[in-house]
C-alpha cells in the first residue's frame, strides 16, 4: 500500500464523480440525438472520444483498488470492466467506434445504447455512495477523539 485508506475512497469518489458527469453527458447528447437536436455523425463523434477515458479510468480504479487489497470491491468492479472490454472487442470492423452513425438508428440500437447508459448510471450511482460510506467509516477507525485526557476540559479550540 502506498496511500492511506481515506486517500483510497477520496480518489475513488472523485474518479466515481467523474464518470458520473460523463455518462450524464453520454444520455443528454443520445437523448438529444433522439430528439433530433443533433445529428448522428455529431452525436457518436463527442460520445466515442470520451469511451476510452470512461475505460481507463474505471480500469485504473480497479487496479488502485486490487494493489490496495480491498477484494470485494475489486472482484464487485471486474464485471463492469469485462462488459466495457467486450463492448470494445465486438465493435464490427469498419464502424468508427462504440457508437457508429451509419447504425445507431437501425435495430433500436439507440434504445440499446440509451439503455446502457442508464445501467451505467445507477451502477456508478450505487459505487459513489458506497466509496463514500467507505470513506467516513476509514476516517472515524481508530479514536477520532482523543479520550486519554477525560478529566481535563479543554479551553482551546
């Protein structure tokens, strides 16, 4: 371990934060798609430049979380990782990436990707909270107070 536990979950609820505020943007930009405020080429040219950032970041939390020996919540993190690797490896050859224009309006693939993006969110929802309560709980081990003295009153703040 080369960090403290409460440095650990800070810098899990910020990269959790982050790809929070991405997959937002991920379903207004398909909601707006959907609504024909923009165009497909438009649309999936901003959504495939942010993939790889989403994949490496949840990646890198995966593998803070692994040198750091928190198992469960690295094998919890796993199956997302394995589902964003697989979603990279079966892109067709000849799409322009996850999110092609020429096929996000054919076989409800908009609905398909829309859909995604809501199981990312409350999946991503559900890990800040819990990086969170991990946090406090990391901060209050030990005695946060200091009860050695008990019959002093202390006048100095």
């Amino acid at each position: 371990m080369f960090m403290s536990d409460p440095l650990l979950f800070s810098i899990s609820l910020l990269d959790t934060g982050a790809v929070l505020f991405l997959l937002v943007y991920f379903v207004i930009t398909l909601s707006d798609l959907e609504c024909d405020y923009l165009n497909a080429q438009e649309c999936c040219s901003r959504l495939n430049q942010w993939v790889l950032p989403k994949i490496i970041a949840h990646s890198f939390l995966s593998f803070l979380l692994l040198i750091h020996g928190h198992w469960i919540l690295m094998l919890i993190n796993l199956p997302m990782a394995a589902w964003m690797a697989f979603e990279i490896v079966t892109i067709p050859s000849g799409n322009l990436g996850v999110y092609d224009p020429t096929e996000i309006h054919n076989r409800g693939q908009l609905k398909r990707h829309m859909r995604d993006c809501m199981l990312y969110l409350g999946y991503y929802l559900i890990f800040f909270f819990t990086y969170l309560y991990c946090m406090i709980v990391s901060l209050l081990q030990g005695d946060p107070i200091n009860r050695q003295d008990e019959g002093e009153i202390v006048h100095e703040f």
